[in-house]
C-alpha cells in the first residue's frame, strides 16, 4: 500500500510492489497484521514532514506483526519461523523490512501484537516528558485511544493518579483501566477541578484544549500534547521525536506478561480497506487500537 501524491485517503492504492529484503541488522516478516497510526494518515495527507520526510511514492504503515522468514547479517537472537512484532517500514504489505522488533507475547494474536509499538513507546515516551511521579495525578485529554490505553495503565503501575477526558460512550472503558473518568464538552475543565489537583497533563487528541490543560496544571511545562502542532505558542511542547522503540517493545512485554497492559483492538480492516481505516482513525473516538490483517 502506497501514495505517488500527498491527499485524501482515495490517493492510496495496493500495487504489487518489488519485494523488501532484510539488510544487515534488519529481519523481515511475512506480516499478518499492521497497526494504523494517526502518523500514517498525517504523512498521506502531507503533514508532520519536518519531522518524517517522504520520499514519493512512499509505503505507508510502521507497526506490524508476523512471522520472521528472512535475517539480516549480524541479527542474533532470532530465527526464521519465530512470531515477532515491532516497528519498520511500508507495513501495509505482505512483506516488511523491521529495524526494531521483539518476540511476541503468547498471550497476543497477531491482530493484538500489531497495535502495541507505536502507542507503547509514544506512552512510555510523554509519561517520561511530562514529568510525572508516583502519588502525583496526571490529567489525559483523549484517554480511550491507543495511546491513552497505554498511558492510563502504565501510569497505573506506577502509581501515579490518572484523571482521563473521553466522550460519554468510554467512561467505562477508562474505569476499567484504572482511570478516574470524565467527559469533555461544556464545563469540562470544572469537572476536572472538582476531581482533584492536577500535577501535569497530556493532550492525545489535538481537540484545542492547551490554554485549559495550562490553566489545570498552573505551569506550561507541565504539559505535552502529541497532536496539537500549535502547542508551542502556549509553551507547550509538542512531542513528536520518537525514543528507543527495542526499549519499548521490551517493556511492553514486561507489562503484557505481568497482565499490567492490554490494548484492544476496536476494529480489524482487510489490507484492501485501509482507506477506510485511515478515515476512521481520523475521525477520533477510537477505544484502543485499529489494525490491518494482511
């Protein structure tokens, strides 16, 4: 799955392509499943290339899972056949070259493991950022997502407080994650104080929330927003450089294995609807993950 010109999703088309293989240090997998990012429709539609240029046409999709059938020179401690999950490029395929991947959980079907790199380390990497400690509380605007899922349960094991904004339908998802719920919308911001005091937030859905996320915390620097590009002119930092995605997938399996995180998948896509995941994971109120199944 590719894009020739930058575009709405209609731009996207599944062509047979020369097949990737792996170079020192790399591994392919025969993927069976690669998770839809907010990232891969921001890249279709021309967005965020300061930080992720392109190079037209460009394969769309980072995150995948399946099964390991070509190693790299130099790759130890994997083999053909084993079952691994992790981060790459031009996923959305039937073959994808991983630069970062780990052994997937047994607990994870390949629809599962596919929706963990990205949101996992981009939770790992705020959580880091915002500056948050054990018996602080931590306010998430756009809590029900995939990030959101993985910052409310690992902020959990932690022991940080975790207050999480979402539309009326996630309330009870969020409580099942261990979050204090509440909805956004009108008085939104006095719920919230009612709730307790706030000690930093983040901002996951780039809904226009920063002045009242700087409001809550009294201190811009309490704040991260990963989806609002105007967050700096609030002095808000925009986090969008991504850290060690091997430390983070090793984490994820810590935390999966101890039963501490799970993100479900809220909807599996044939490979050949991926314009249709695109638009709906655009159009928000995701409760966990979208996936693609190859």
């Amino acid at each position: 799955m590719s894009f020739a010109e930058f575009g709405g999703p209609d731009v996207l088309r599944l062509e047979d392509a020369e097949e990737p293989h792996a170079d020192p240090g790399r591994i392919r997998i025969t993927v069976r499943a690669a998770g839809v990012n907010p990232v891969d429709w921001r890249l279709r539609e021309g967005q965020v290339l300061g930080a992720h240029p392109v190079e037209l046409p460009f394969g769309v999709g980072q995150d995948a899972a399946g099964v390991v059938d070509e190693v790299g020179e130099g790759v130890t401690g994997v083999e053909v056949g084993d079952r691994v999950f992790g981060e790459g490029a031009s996923t959305y395929a039937e073959f994808a070259v991983l630069w970062a991947w780990a052994r997937m959980p047994d607990e994870l079907t390949f629809e599962e493991a596919a929706g963990y790199p990205s949101v996992v380390e981009t939770a790992l990497r705020v959580i880091r950022e915002v500056g948050v400690e054990p018996g602080q509380t931590l306010l998430v605007s756009g809590a029900s997502g995939g990030v959101g899922s993985a910052v409310l349960q690992i902020a959990r094991d932690r022991g940080i407080t975790v207050i999480g904004t979402a539309g009326a339908a996630n309330q009870e998802y969020l409580r099942g994650l261990g979050a204090v719920a509440t909805t956004y919308g009108d008085g939104w911001v006095e719920r919230v104080r009612r709730l307790g005091r706030i000690d930093a937030a983040l901002d996951l859905a780039g809904s226009g929330v920063i002045p009242q996320l700087v409001e809550l915390t009294g201190d811009p620097g309490k704040v991260v927003s990963i989806a609002d590009l105007g967050a700096p002119e609030f002095g808000v930092r925009f986090s969008g450089v991504a850290g060690s995605m091997p430390d983070a997938l090793a984490e994820a399996v810590r935390l999966i294995s101890r039963g501490k995180l799970h993100i479900p998948v809220e909807k599996a896509y044939p490979l050949a609807d991926a314009a249709a995941a695109h638009i709906d994971s655009r159009a928000g109120h995701t409760r966990g993950r979208r996936v693609l199944i190859v």
